[in-house]
C-alpha cells in the first residue's frame, strides 16, 4: 500500500457541481485547494453516470430571468455554445478542463474518503485531517487543511467529524410548517436511475432479463405517463427508497430500479401498445441518482417560512427559485401524483448560516446537505441551485483562511465582505448594490442616442382573439402617463382591464390587486385606446396588467422581443 499526504489551505470532499464552483471559487481567489471525487468522472448526478438535467431557480422558465450566474453561469454558457446537442459525455468534458484549467486545484478521481481526525473540545469539534483510498492505485492519501467543505450530498464525511444533522422530515410543529406531517418521520425522497433510447431505423425486438418487473401486473401503466419518445430525466418518477435508508440500502434500491427501468421498457417495447419498434435502449444508468440524505445543521435552519414568503436575510450568499418539490415516500408505487409543487412568487434567498456546522467549527457544506428543513430542502436540491452555494462557500473559506477565523466569525465581522467579493465574481444577490469604490465600472456612464418611450408592436403578427386573459409584465420606474392598447372589436362592447403589484420587486407573479377599469370600444379594426392608467413609483418595481377575456376583441401578435416585458395567456388547468 502507498502512503501520500497532501496539504492544502482547503479540502473538499464531493465532485458534485457544488464541489467543482467552490475548488474553481477557492483556486481563482489565489488558496489551494484538494478536491476529492469518489468517482472517475466529475459532476455527481448531472454527469453521464447518471444524467439528470442541470435546473435552478428559473424552473423551467417561471422565473424568466433567475438564471443563476457566476461560475454555474459560466458554465451554462459555454455549454450551450460547445455542446448544444446536450452530449452528457460533452459536460463531463467541460467540467473536467475547468477544474484542470485551475493550478490551484489539486484533484483526485477515484477516492473514497472513509477515515476522519477529529480534535474534540468545548467550543466545538475541529477536523485535522480526512484519509481517503484511491480505488485501482492502492493509495491511501491523508488530506490536511484549515477548512473542509462537505459537498458529497450524503453527508459521511461531516457526520463523522461529529457534525449535528438530520434525516427525514421534521414535525410540522418544529418550524411552523404546513406542509411537514403531524410528527417528525425517517421518510425521505427517493433515489432514480434514468435511461435513454434511440431510433436505429429497423426492427430491433427487446427480451426483458428474468428480474424486469412486469408492469402489466402493477398499477404503473394507470398512475404515471409512459410515452414511447420519452427518455432521460422524462422518467423522473421511477424512484425507490422513500420508506428505507438511501445510503444503507443503496445496492437493493439499485436492483430494484433496474427491475423497474428494464419492465417499463419491456411494456413499451412487446405490450402492443407503443409504436416502438424501431427502438432500442442507448444508456441505461448503473447508479442511483439520490435526492436527499443527511441535512446538517447550522446556525439557522431555513424552512418552507422562508422560502414562500421570501425572507430577506442579512446574510444571503446564493438564491433559489426552484419549487417546494416534494415526492411521495412510494415513489413510483404511489397510487397518486408522483409529485407536489408549491411555488413561491419569486426567488428566494439562502443565508450563509446554513451552510456551515454548528458544532465543528472548521465544516462547511454546500449542496442538497445544507441546513435546512425537508421541506425547504424541496426547493434548495437542485444542482444549479447547489452550484451557486458551492461559490459562495468556496468563497466564504478563502475569507476564513486569510483571516484565520472560523465561518461563524466570518458572518459576525465579514459578512459585507463576503458578498461584495460575490457580487465581483458576477454572483447574484437580490438587492445588494456593488460598493467596491475601485469598480471602473462604477464611474463610467452610458450615453444613449435615442430610447424606447413606448411599447408597442412594430411589425404585426397576425391576431390573438380574447377568449381567455392575457397578462403583460412590465417594468416601472418614474412615470407612465398612459397605457394605449392596440385591438380589434367586431362590435361594440366593453373591456375589463386589471392592475396587480408582483410584490417584490424582483417578482414576475401577480399577488396583490391594485385597481381595474372598464373602457368602452366602438367597433373597428387595428384602432388604439386608450386606457387612461397613470402609473408612478419612486422605486423600480414590476407591474402586472391582466386583460380581461371578450371573445369580441382581438389583440395584435407580434414576434419582436422586448427586454423586461412579458407577455402570458391564462390556462386553466
């Protein structure tokens, strides 16, 4: 057996996206940094070992313009500009040239860290050292730094440095949560393996292995949408492991997906029922995808509270925007939805006391192990959510380790610090104004030939007839004399028009009622009117119109996009 040692201001366990912004974070402010992996490849679940797709806080599109920055949104980028096709194997690519890109950063596949040195004292545990066994070497390497930051999603490196943590759902009581059961449960979401077909252009039959499950027999078929041209994180919803231990029984839920993932290809593929016969199976996963396991506990806990009510904290570091996504403890087995969204208006924010120990004073974490309640947990779990935490813990440490404090000092004394080097780095905090008095750009001015002073269709579209609302969002700040509509009437008639306040003012949703007005229209074609709203605000805010439905009125459509406005027809569902 070989022995290394390593020593680095920074170690990081979990190669995960959180891991990956906080090394790149930590290498690029100028501290070294190890980054452990216990697999051969980086990226956790998103890469093509298990291929679940990168989402954040823009949740498919609700919140239009939450798409996270900084390094996730550097990444996002140039994905889309290298691998436009969505290649997993493409991402692992990025991901692996980004970490190696960065000199500071000292990485290593393929290791497993299964040993902890823990100092124990009154104040609080403090971690010397963290041993990991590099898998096909035979290397036994002990990792020594100032700062460990648990980004491993699981949790086993903090849990055995004695760190507090939490598994299951917390009591509805505990945190005044609603949507928490009457008492506090092991139940957790489950883990998913995924998988991928292809059209091959010929007859390719399928013969399911002895252990398929036969979907036939289940209530499957009855419960969830299985449609022949799905693929990928599609089949989101075959998921095991709620009622049991995800970690300990890890190997049997495996098996179990396995059984499910080759039965519903079996159904697809020989039921009759698909038109599948040019199909065959591409990729099939060979690990579980997990959701949720160990949820350490910092100095605050944010819970469902903060999320849909938007809490404003003082020491918000990242965002989120992702739903209170809650799945049931039978996962593919439940006889109801496979799924429970509850979505806050807007973004919310993360605090920095949840992302380090409460009582192992050199811990941090980023990731799905954050300090959080399962049910905010719901809405935090996404990986580009995590992302974004992972910077700003990577970043957070690097203040710790030039300030030779622990994380709990950095939020008592170097809070504003913080967040002003996140804001340097292109990261988003919601209402927090860059104050570096060095930014050029914070002395130069923008001068404008000409301006938009109103908006309004330039090249006409064809028509939208008003059978249903439609709503347009735009910004507002100063004074808007009046709102001019353009429409067609095929008769004389009335129009219902409605303004809503989003809230905050970083918010897209219509929450709170302000005032609505009726407006006779003659009959006519392309003919504008004129509303008679006034809108003023000192501040700059969002501000929702609703137009009533009158199947006899039609509105222009137009293709042409303007920035900040949007515009929304009601679905009822």
């Amino acid at each position: 057996m070989n022995y290394k040692h390593e020593k680095k201001d920074i170690t990081i366990i979990g190669g995960g996206l959180a891991g990956i912004c906080a090394a790149i974070s930590i290498a690029r402010n100028g501290k070294t940094v190890s980054l452990i992996q216990n697999r051969g490849i980086l990226g956790g679940n998103s890469s093509s070992e298990i291929r679940v797709w990168v989402c954040g806080a823009t949740k498919h599109g609700i919140n239009r313009y939450a798409r996270e920055t900084g390094i996730m949104g550097e990444l996002f980028l140039e994905n889309q500009y290298r691998n436009p096709d969505g290649n997993p194997y493409l991402w692992d690519l990025l991901l692996l040239e980004k970490v190696k890109d960065e000199k500071n950063i000292y990485l290593f596949l393929n290791s497993e860290a299964t040993e902890i040195n823990v100092l124990k004292s009154k104040k609080g545990n403090i971690i010397k050292s963290v041993t990991a066994w590099t898998n096909g070497s035979e290397i036994k390497t002990i990792f020594e730094s100032d700062i460990y930051i648990d980004c491993s999603g699981d949790g086993f490196i903090g849990s055995a440095a004695g760190a507090k943590y939490h598994i299951g759902r917390e009591s509805r009581y505990e945190f005044n949560e609603s949507l928490a059961p009457e008492k506090a449960d092991k139940v957790l979401l489950g883990s998913t393996i995924l998988f991928y077909t292809k059209d091959v252009g010929h007859s390719v039959k399928f013969v399911p292995p002895n252990f398929a499950k036969y979907i036939s027999k289940t209530n499957i078929p009855k419960n969830r949408v299985i449609k022949c041209n799905d693929s990928g994180c599609c089949y989101w919803w075959i998921e095991l492991g709620g009622e049991l231990d995800i970690v300990k029984q890890n190997e049997m839920i495996r098996d179990d997906l396995w059984s499910l993932v080759y039965g519903i290809w079996d159904y697809i593929k020989n039921s009759g029922k698909y038109d599948a016969d040019n199909l065959t199976l591409d990729w099939v996963g060979s690990i579980p995808g997990k959701r949720e396991y160990r949820r350490f506990i910092g100095d605050y806990v944010l819970n469902q509270n903060d999320v849909i009510n938007q809490t404003n904290f003082d020491d918000q570091i990242a965002f989120g925007g992702w739903s209170i996504d809650l799945h049931p403890e039978k996962g593919i087995y439940e006889d109801g939805c496979g799924s429970k969204n509850i979505q806050a208006n807007g973004v919310f924010q993360i605090p920095f006391r949840s992302t380090y120990s409460v009582n192992v004073l050199n811990l941090m974490f980023a990731g799905r192990n954050i300090s959080a309640t399962h049910i905010a947990f719901g809405a935090t779990r996404v990986m580009a959510t995590c992302a974004t935490i992972g910077e700003a813990v990577g970043t957070a440490a690097v203040i710790c380790i030039e300030n030779q404090i622990n994380p709990r000092n950095l939020y008592e004394k170097h809070i504003k610090e913080l967040q002003q080097l996140l804001l340097k780095q292109d990261g988003s905090l919601i209402g927090i104004q860059n104050e570096d008095k060095k930014d050029k750009a914070k002395l130069s001015f923008v001068k404008a030939s000409s301006s938009l002073r109103k908006i309004e269709i330039v090249n006409p579209d064809g028509n939208y007839n008003l059978s249903t609302d439609v709503g347009i969002l735009f910004p507002l700040i100063g004074v808007i004399e009046d709102i001019e509509l353009l429409v067609s009437c095929l008769e004389e008639t009335t129009l219902d028009i409605e303004i809503w306040n989003t809230g905050k003012a970083e918010n897209y949703i219509p929450q709170k009622f302000e005032k609505s007005i009726t407006i006779k229209i003659k009959r006519g074609k392309n003919v504008w009117i004129k509303t008679g709203l006034f809108l003023q605000s000192k501040t700059p805010k969002n501000i929702f119109l609703i137009i009533k439905a009158n199947d006899k009125i039609s509105m222009l459509l137009s293709k042409e996009t303007l920035t900040g406005v949007l515009s929304f027809t009601k679905t009822v569902i």
